[in-house]
C-alpha cells in the first residue's frame, strides 16, 4: 500500500489516519508529546490527577466530528446537557437562557427574551442583528471576515449590553480574544450553524479525561487496523528532493520516509518544519501572516462540592470567561477528592502571563467565590495551570485570506489543522473539516 507520514497527533493528524486508513492507504503518524490530543490533550500529574490543556465541549451542530467519533466508538461518551446557556453575575446571580424544544430559530428567539439578563431594547436589537446570519449564507458569512465582530455588532445596532453581557464572553470563550479583535465571521458562522435545527447549540462534555475517553481509543482504532503511531518522537524538518518532499528528519537524525506527507502540526509548529527556500512561494510566505493566541487553562480542587450544576457557565465578570465543575459534568477521571474540581479558561491569557502560576490560581480562586460565595468557604485543596503559548490560530479581521487549502504546491506535500481553510472556525469540529480534505487530496494524489 502507498504510505503516508502524518506529523501532529492532535485531532487534526488523527482525523487524517483513520481517513486514509479507511481509504486503503498506510499510515505512519509522528508525535513528538508523550500523549496525543495536541490542544485537547490531557495528562496525569504526579499525584495521578487529570490534567486538561483546555475546556472543551461538543455542538450537536459538529457536522463532521460527531459522526467521526461515532466510527471511531468514542461518541458514547459524550454527556449531553440541558440545553441552556448559563450566565454566572457576582453574588451567586445567574441568568439562564434556555432553548426550548421547538424549531430553529424560534428556540433561540425565546432563549435570548425569556431572560432577566437584558433590558427589551437589549433583546429586540439582539434578535434583529442576529436575523442576518440567520438567513445569510456561509459564503455571505465568509466576507464578514474584515470586520471585527464589535464593528459588525456596531453596523447592526445590537446594544452595546449584549456585546458587555454575553457575546464578548462568548468571544474569550471560543477565540480567546475580545469582541473588538475577533473576526466577524466566525461569530457569524456560529450564529449561522445554531439556526439550523433545534438543537444545534446544545453541547455535551467527555464522561472523563480527553486522553482516557478519546485518544487512547483512537489511537487503539489505528493500530487495529495497522497505522503506526509513535508518541516521543521529535520531527526537525522536511527534507525536499527533486521538487518533492524526500522524507522528515527525526531528532534521532534518521529520516521517516513515505510516498506523501501530512502536516498536521499547529502553525507555529508547521513553519518550523519547513524548509526556509518554500518562503519564496505566496502559498507557504502566508503562513507567516498567521498569529496563534496563547491560553491558559487553570484547575481547582476544592475539599467539597461547591455546585450542584452539571453544565458549563459563561461569564463576564472574572478574569475566565467560561468554566465548570468537571467532577459533574466529567466525573469518571475528576470525580476523585470528594469535591468539586472546577476548571476554567482564562481569557484574554496575555494580560496575566506574566504572573505565577500561584497568582494566576488565587486570581482565578477569588473570582469564582465572587461568582460562587458557596466556594468562599471551601478549602482548595491544589490549584494547577496548563498554559500553551501557541493555542489557536488568532482568529483577527483578514485573517481568512492567509489560511491555506490543505492541497500545497509541492505535490506529495499537504497540511491539516483547524487553522487551515474550512468552512468552520478554530475548534475541533474545524480540525476534523481540515483532516477531511487532506485526506480527500491525499488519495486523490496516490490513486
């Protein structure tokens, strides 16, 4: 059989094997972490508690990641929530906008009235901005992306106050920047999936740690089937010859040899792979327009329950825009001490990577009991972080024109990530779009 090297075990590079695996094609995927998953991982600490590198859920709108796990035997263990956004305010205060089971968009029409969170003006400004990405289509969408997504908000007249209440969060939560530096579109392209059936804005979490519940079993599916996956493996560089690429040069100097080659490494990552002669050709130089945003990702461990609430929560009154007690909502990695394990994702990271990850926890340990008095008097019990410099593609106004089609002008070469061209935004659901094309014109390619 043809042989494909995959380099970047995050969704992205797994995607792309077990498409090219089913397609009859060999695979061979290099990672260069001890653990897969890339910006979902997780990992155990020395004192065997889980760690996550993000907090993540699943849409029932993921067109493409849904059915994926379905074929890979991991969809099961997704946990459907209620279906409601809930918004935390000081002083144990919450708004619940919650979408009833009637069709899309009426569903979401009635979520965002029935709610104590917004004056009326607030409301009908709301639902008249959002009604154009309701009916607009994806390519409409796709020209929104050289406006910020506040510039966007600004020319539809929607209150500055959903913008200040909710949408900004939503921002921080999903691009880890603000409404006045995202890009419109994929803004626009949420609003735009959430419309389509009733119960496309409904999400779910893992049952437990991303590592046990989705990567392991994964990697399982491959090897069953006769991929080669090698965890601890460090790519250096792709070598070219005669127009092509010749093979990757591993730290250990040996050279992984195949008859395509998948780039499947976050952007940053991908540059550095490259050899410096491909900055000469438009398509590659782009990749250097690309900017990524750091994360930071913060766990608590507390010597009690400090909810009862199994869901996530939004908020615009802390340093983290979104967070939740994973010992409910992920009980069977979290669930460990007795208490609540509650994660949060700071947003923006930048302001406060200077800080130690000592004040960055007692940061995030105060807002929470501001947003929750119940975790006033709870004993934490350890605080951690997980902090990536080079997360997600900084999804900013323009930066649409820069992603690449995962096909590149050396032939046998091709790329795959969340931050290359696909109709969906930076997210899992962007990850596994991006391993469909690849894969599509790598068989194209070999067959």
């Amino acid at each position: 059989m043809p042989k494909t090297i995959i380099v970047g075990g995050g969704l992205a590079g797994l995607a792309t094997a077990v498409k090219l695996l089913d397609a009859g094609i060999d695979v061979e995927l290099i990672e260069k972490r001890d653990v897969l998953g890339g910006k979902t991982s997780s990992w155990v600490d020395a004192d065997g508690d889980h760690i996550e590198s993000g907090l993540h859920c699943y849409f029932r709108c993921y067109k493409e990641l849904l059915p994926f796990f379905r074929h890979v035997g991991v969809y099961e263990n997704i946990r459907w929530k209620e279906h409601t956004f809930l918004i935390a305010r000081p002083g144990g205060n919450h708004a619940r906008l919650h979408f009833p089971r009637i069709p899309a968009p009426l569903n979401g029409m009635v979520a965002f009235t029935n709610n104590d969170l917004f004056t009326p003006w607030e409301k009908l400004s709301n639902l008249l901005g959002l009604a154009t990405t309701w009916i607009g289509t994806l390519d409409y969408i796709k020209t929104l992306d050289d406006i910020s997504f506040r510039e966007w908000r600004v020319q539809h007249r929607i209150a500055e106050g959903v913008e200040r209440k909710l949408w900004n969060a939503i921002c921080l939560s999903l691009g880890f920047i603000g409404a006045e530096d995202m890009s419109a579109r994929p803004m626009a392209t949420i609003f735009h999936y959430f419309a389509t059936v009733a119960d496309a804005s409904q999400f779910g979490t893992l049952d437990g740690a991303p590592n046990e519940r989705i990567f392991k079993p994964i990697a399982r599916w491959i090897a069953d089937r006769g991929g080669c996956l090698h965890t601890s493996v460090k790519a250096e560089a792709l070598e070219l010859e005669n127009g092509g690429v010749a093979g990757v040069r591993l730290a250990d100097g040996s050279l992984a040899r195949g008859d395509a080659y998948v780039l499947a490494a976050p952007v940053h990552s991908a540059r550095q792979l490259l050899p410096r002669s491909l900055r000469g050709v438009a398509y590659f130089d782009n990749l250097w327009k690309i900017r990524s945003v750091p994360t930071i990702n913060v766990q608590l461990w507390f010597d009690r329950y400090v909810t009862d609430v199994d869901n996530f929560w939004f908020t615009a009154d802390a340093c983290f825009s979104v967070f939740g007690d994973l010992a409910l909502t992920s009980p069977l990695q979290y669930n460990r001490h007795g208490g609540s394990m509650v994660e949060m994702c700071v947003a923006p990271a930048a302001p406060f990577w200077h800080l130690s990850d000592a004040e960055i926890v007692e940061m995030c340990r105060r807002d929470l009991a501001r947003l929750w008095p119940s975790a006033r008097d709870a004993r934490l019990l350890k605080g951690t972080t997980a902090r990536i410099p080079n997360s997600l593609y900084r999804e900013e106004p323009g930066a649409d024109r820069y992603r690449p089609i995962q096909r590149s002008p050396v032939a046998n070469l091709f790329l795959a990530g969340d931050w290359t061209a696909q109709d969906y935004m930076a997210s899992m659901e962007g990850a596994v779009q991006s391993a469909r094309h690849a894969a599509d014109y790598v068989v194209d390619y070999l067959t």
